[in-house]
C-alpha cells in the first residue's frame, strides 16, 4: 500500500490479523564483541493505527521457539510513532504483530474501515543481515590488507589511528558509538566500571559527604537479592494477584542477579517437577517484577508467574541527592526517618520503552538506616502506590535495615572520665545514643590513668588560710567599730572644752555607758582611709588623755 503495508479486511471484526518476522540470530558489532550484558541488537518499527472502537495491536516475542509472551500493546487509534525492542541474548526470534479490530462478538461487519498501517521495520545486528552504512573499522598492528579486526572488549577505535584504545577507568563503553575517546561515557556517582568497560555498577562500598560530614556504607550484607511480594490485588473477574519484586542492589561484580521466570505456558502441558531453565520465559536484571497468580486462585496445581519484565538493567549512581539523569525521589512517598541520617538513593534504568514511557522504565531503592531493622531487613513500597509505581515508569522501593547505616567512625562515641580514687582514675568510652551505625571502628577498653590527689596538709593549710582571713575580715570590722566610738568620745570633750568661760562640766564619765546608744551623728567632711582612721586615733587617745589630765588639775 504504497509506503506501507496494513491490515487486510479478515474474516469477520474480532479476528487476529498476524505478521511474523523470523530472524535466526544476532551478532554484536566487531567492536564490542566479547563483552557482557550488551545490546546485541535491536528492532524498531513505526507503525499508525486508526480505530472507531476498541482495537487492539500486540507486539510478541517468542525467543527459540519456546513461547511467545506479549512484550507491548495498544488500544484505539494511535497517531504515527516508532516503538524499539532491545535485544540484549543472541537466539533465534520470532516477532509477530497482532491486530484485532474488536473482541466483542458481531453478527455483521461493522469496524472494516479500521486498521494499522506498518511503515518499516528495522533489525539491526541480525546474522546474515546486510550492512546500512559503512564505517571504518579497527586495523590490526601488521596492516596486511584491509581486514579489520574486533577491538578487545572495553575499547575503543583512536580516529588518528585506527587503533584500539582501553577506556579509562570507571567509565563505559557506548554500544553505539566506538569512536573517539567520547566513545567511553563516565559512570555516575558511587559507581565503577566493568572489567571489560560494558557497564558500571556498584562493589556496595560507598563514600558520601553530608553536612561537611565523612559518611562511609558497606552494603555487602545486602548483595543478595531481596524479595518483596506485595498484594493481594484482585482482577475484574474477581481472580487474586500478587505483585512480585525481586532485587539485586549491587556487588557480583556486576553481574545481575535478580531473576523473574514465567511458567505459565510449561504448567499446562508439563510437569512442574520436570521444568527446567529451557522451558521457560526468564529475565534476569537489577529489578524485576512479576505477576503471580496462587494456586487456590483458579485451581491450578502450583502458582502460575507470568508478565515478567525488567525494570531495571543499568546502574545510574548512588547519592544522598533525590535527583539523578531526570529521575526524582518525591519526599511524599514514604514517611519522614525518624534519625538523623540522609537516606541514600541507588538509581537504576530500563532500557525497554513502552507506550507510557518513551525513555523506558526506572527503578530507585532508597536506604534507610534503622537500628531496630536487624539482618536484611525489609522492603516496602509507596502506600499511595502499592504496584511500586503510580505512573507506570518510575518504580520506588524504601529498604529499611541497620545494614544500611553507615560504618562506625570515632566520632559516634564519647568518653566518660570517672573521679580520682586511690592515685587512679578510669575513662569509659560509650556510644552516643541514638546509635546510627554498625561496625567499622569498636568501643575503645576502659582506660585507667594515675592521677594527683590532695595532701592532708595541703588540706590542712587550706583550712588555716581561710580561718585567717575570716578572722582578720572580723578585727577589721572590730576596730572599726571602735574608732567610731572614740571619735564620738573626742568629739564630746572637745566641745566641753570650748563651751562658755572654758569650764568643763563636771560628768560622773564621758565614756558611753554598756548598751548606751550613739544618738549624736558624727558627720566628716572627708573619707579617710583606714590608716588615716588609726593615725587620728592614736592622736585623739593622746588629746584625751592631756584633756582628763587638765581637768583634774
């Protein structure tokens, strides 16, 4: 149909319109061959469909000829776009496309007008396939002809030389394009490279900075996969389904280790007890997730999985940072740790697109350190979001565990210093509560010091000091006491002395009698100093004297 090809008119508008295509295998580009966990290749189409009802166009895979599963669909009409299928295991493939125009039953034909148009479809890498263009390619040390040789995994070809050059450290080699040193593309945060350069990843130990704080992770404990089923959901039909996770965090070198089967085709024709990995539909990733029908569900004799898919098959970073490549950690999706400790967000992407999710798919497992989580743990989803995502792209999971606390430094313990008894004082060493953190530095041993006590003279001196100074602080106040009293005595005879005709009255005593108070005050015109005061009453002493004598006589 031109530049298309499209749907035939059927038999009748629920009928399964079918287009196969059989590729016998693929083969990795010279350049990358020898590497693991690459794209080996990958088939893209582009494709329109125009509905007046419910129409329905499947995407299947069938990989060796075991079973094909559905890896995309679309319902209703769809404006022209272009959907890419990764090819990540060299086999032999069968892609097929379906199209229904409506699953309801019809007396008539009614929906023939509706179809999908195809506008091409490209494989590339296939075995025995033709090339699309031609680029140079790596030349061999002896150039004896013009052979090209596969670079060794990790390299990429110099523009200057055609030679192969190693990547450098912690960084990886793009699948699609290996030329130039912008070919080795650096890992993200908390991650290292592959040997062979295909992938980063991280080896569970992490160095993170916090509030200019060193924090040190050793997440070793937790390399193997963990396991979340969560559910149960129920179908329209009333049929009970669990969501089942299944997650690598980091470690084996690289390796994924996270696997989810389908048994679904085997349990009907086989023995459950006979299967082996050859009857079966597998992937195996960072994340993933699969759907899983129990037995007493619908009858069947063991548990039906089925829908496996890949949500996670690179490793993007580790930070404390809720933001990495365009995926966001929203604050709302799980409750607030209760320490004070960031949590740590390890980011992973799947490059498998689908309808809703153009970029492909991504998965981040936050880490929360709590102390009274001991082992592995447990893992949880958002309660808003209990399939793990609410958008069907992004997928979160909060994994709770004391192995997720950082390691011990010297700064979470403190020292007590206990008193000096006998010559010895002892230092205990405690950690500081809440503990935050697991292993690394221990609890220093109890230390025990000599130390200087007081003498019982020293003691002793101490006392009679402060004795003295009491006392002298009581004769001052003594002597001053009575300098007042002198000086209201002299000031009396002085003014006898020079009351009319220079007599001096006669008085049975000029001192003042035991209890008598002194009414008269005595006002000085200048302060004087407390030598000054002992001076006047050694003079005044003298002066009364020579006045009591006079009167005598």
């Amino acid at each position: 149909a031109g530049d298309h090809i499209q749907s035939g008119s059927g038999g009748s508008d629920n009928d399964y319109l079918i287009l196969n295509l059989h590729i016998p295998g693929f083969k990795p580009p010279t350049a990358v061959t020898g590497a693991t966990g690459v794209e080996l290749g990958r088939v893209t189409f582009v494709f329109e469909s125009v509905c007046s009802t419910d129409c329905v166009l499947y995407f299947m895979v069938d990989m060796n000829r075991k079973s094909t599963s559905v890896v995309e669909s679309w319902t209703g009409s769809k404006e022209k776009q272009s959907y890419t299928y990764l090819v990540s295991k060299n086999a032999t493939y069968m892609f097929t496309w379906a199209f229904q125009r409506t699953n309801q039953m019809q007396d008539s034909r009614r929906y023939v007008k509706d179809l999908v148009k195809i506008y091409s479809i490209t494989a590339m890498n296939a075995v025995d396939g033709v090339a699309s263009t031609c680029r140079t390619c790596a030349l061999g040390l002896e150039q004896s002809g013009s052979s090209c040789v596969p670079c060794p995994a990790g390299h990429y070809i110099e523009k200057e030389t055609n030679q192969c050059k190693e990547c450098p450290a912690n960084t990886y080699l793009s699948v699609h394009q290996v030329y130039s040193r912008e070919a080795c593309i650096p890992c993200g945060p908390g991650s290292k490279s592959t040997k062979d350069h295909s992938a980063c990843y991280s080896d569970c130990l992490l160095s993170l900075s916090f509030n200019n704080y060193s924090l040190r992770y050793d997440y070793r404990n937790l390399s193997s996969v963990g396991s979340l089923m969560n559910g149960p959901s129920f179908t329209s039909r009333g049929t009970k389904y669990f969501h089942f996770f299944n997650i690598s965090l980091c470690g084996n070198e690289g390796e994924k280790t996270a696997v989810c089967t389908d048994n679904i085709t085997d349990v009907t024709v086989k023995d459950m007890e006979a299967e082996t990995e050859d009857f079966s539909n597998f992937v195996k990733t960072f994340v993933c997730q699969s759907t899983i029908i129990p037995s007493d569900s619908r009858g069947f004799r063991t548990a039906l999985s089925s829908q496996s898919i890949s949500l996670a098959d690179k490793f993007l970073g580790a930070t404390t940072q809720t933001r990495l490549q365009n995926i966001e950690v929203r604050d709302d999706f799980f409750p607030p740790s209760q320490g004070s400790l960031p949590d740590v967000h390890f980011f992973y992407q799947s490059s498998s697109t689908t309808s809703s999710c153009d970029t492909g798919r991504a998965s981040v497992i936050i880490m929360r350190c709590n102390p009274t989580k001991t082992g592995r743990g447990e893992i949880s989803v958002p309660r808003s979001c209990p399939a793990g995502t609410c958008d069907g792209c992004v997928f979160f999971f909060l994994w709770e565990s004391a192995e997720a606390c950082p390691l011990c430094t010297d700064q979470d313990y403190h020292e007590i210093e206990g008193a000096c008894k006998k010559g010895l004082q002892e230092t205990h060493y405690v950690w500081k509560e809440p503990k935050q953190c697991i292993n690394g530095v221990s609890l220093p041993e109890k230390r025990v010091m000599t130390c200087e006590t007081i003498d019982f003279w020293l003691k002793a001196g101490a006392g009679v000091g402060a004795f003295t100074a009491v006392l002298l602080v009581a004769l001052t106040c003594y002597f001053w006491k009575k300098n007042q009293k002198l000086e209201y005595k002299y000031s009396k005879l002085v003014m006898t002395a020079n009351s009319k005709e220079c007599e001096l009255p006669a008085a049975d005593s000029c001192a003042i009698m035991e209890g008598e108070d002194n009414e008269d005050e005595v006002v000085f015109a200048n302060k004087k100093t407390l030598l000054e005061k002992l001076k006047s009453l050694a003079t005044k002493e003298t002066g009364l004297h020579e006045l009591q004598r006079n009167r005598n006589i």
